[in-house]
C-alpha cells in the first residue's frame, strides 16, 4: 500500500493515477470481487458455462459439455491479440447473412439462456460495415433468444429472435481497429444493459424471454438468419445465473481465471 491509501498492483490502465501500477482501494475491491486481479479466483467460477481464451484452439474452460467447430474458415490466429498469444480470427469473407466466419456448437448439448446471465467478450471490430446489425453471439433461429450484437454506427444492439431489434445502444460507441470489452447482462428483474469498457449505456431493455432447449449457438454470427461481423475475439466469458455487472466497472486488466 502507498502512502496515501492507494494500492501497488499490476499495470491498471483505467485507473485514476497517472502511475501504471497504482490502484484507488475501490479499484482493487472491484476488481478482486469481479475475479479480475492476477491470482484471485472468480467467486462464480460454478456459473461459467463457456470461458474461451482461442490462445490454441476453440476449447472451452466453462462448465458447458457441448463443443465449437469452425464454420466459413474461422480459425485462431497470431495477427491481432489482446491477452495471450492468439485469438479467433473472423475477419475473412462476407458479411451476408451466414456467409462469413464463424463458431457453432452442436445442438445437442443445451446451452441456456433463462434468468440472470452475463455475456462478455474483448472484441477487435475490423470493420463497421455489413448489410445490416453485426452479430458477435447468438443462437440459431430459436425464438425469443436474445442476440448479442453492434450496429454499423458502432452502437451495442440486442435483437430477439422472431421480434427485431430490443435494445439499440445509445451513449457508448465501439470503435474499429482497437480492443473493447464488451458485456450483455440481464439482472433479477430481467432489466438488459450492454457496456462498452466498463461503462455502461443509458439505453436499457426489460426482457424475460428465456431459451432452454438444445439448439445451435453461435459465436460471429446468428447463424443462417443473421449477419456476421468481421473482427477478431478474445476472452470470452458467459456466466449462467449470474448478473456480474448493473453499473460502471473496471473491464478487466488480464485473463478471466480459470478456477
């Protein structure tokens, strides 16, 4: 600890000191209870249902059974990378509906969508261009699946499958060509909020729609009734149960822990 009752820690890029390693102790309270600071472990490790860190390959530390295979080219890759070596690559073909890059699982393994959840993600947009919204997780043509996605004006989105689009991000803007955490939660009273490094927007959505049977989820894309979007991926997170975030955080500073 500093003099003045701050925190020697790793490098925190977001903090309020100009020193790299210096933490406010709100800092490192966020930080350590969100399983973010190097070394602790996540207190809803249990709740993880995909953790994928494409540092090799599509394997999955979370709890779900089930297993991704490429669709359309997409493969890890060396040429953009946030924490690791490596990271998925989507950014070749064409962004029409089903026709570039991206992960699917098999349907026969249930990968649910009921409740309080999170879903987060270190995305690399290459591009904000596309013939319509640009779906980075979403399931296949299953009704009510709530599908998480960026306009090409950079805006987070969420469509509902069957309905349209839900929630169209008002104050907060991703960016091409640089690194941003992004986050999809629904909390206890169904309220939905999307985040852009931290911060999250002024536009929310309430939504109970809930999905529970075994059907495809993609990671790039909606699958055959949806747009794909042309960027890179690392770190992504799904927590089942859980809401991690309702207001302003410190996106994380390192990779999501594995126990």
């Amino acid at each position: 600890m500093s003099v003045n009752g701050s925190i020697i820690g790793p490098d925190n890029p977001t903090g309020v000191y100009q020193a790299s390693g210096v933490w406010s102790l709100s800092e490192a309270s966020e930080a350590v209870g969100a399983g973010q600071w190097p070394g602790v472990t996540d207190p809803h490790f249990s709740s993880v249902s995909l953790l994928m860190s494409f540092d090799s390959d599509f394997s999955n530390a979370g709890g779900y059974s089930g297993s991704f295979s490429a669709v359309n080219s997409a493969a890890v890759s060396s040429a953009q990378t946030k924490f690791g070596a490596k990271s998925l690559d989507i950014d070749t073909g064409s962004q029409g509906v089903g026709a570039g890059p991206f992960l699917t699982t098999s349907p026969g393994s249930a990968l649910s969508q009921s409740g309080e959840y999170t879903e987060e993600v270190w995305l690399y947009p290459v591009v904000l261009s596309g013939p319509g919204d640009m779906v980075f997780g979403g399931y296949k043509q299953t009704a009510g699946a709530l599908n998480f996605a960026m306009t090409t004006a950079g805006r987070l989105c969420v469509q509902k499958y069957g309905t349209g689009k839900i929630l169209n991000g008002s104050s907060v803007t991703c960016v091409a060509g640089e690194w941003q955490h992004v986050a999809l939660t629904r909390d206890s009273d169904n309220l939905v909020r999307v985040f852009r490094n931290g911060v999250v927007d002024s536009t929310t959505v309430t939504e109970a729609a809930n999905v529970t049977a075994s059907v495809a989820f993609n990671l790039g894309s909606g699958g055959t009734a949806g747009y794909g979007i042309r960027a890179f991926i690392d770190e992504y997170r799904r927590t089942e149960g859980v809401c991690r975030y309702t207001e302003n955080f410190a996106p994380p500073i390192t990779t999501f822990p594995t126990s």
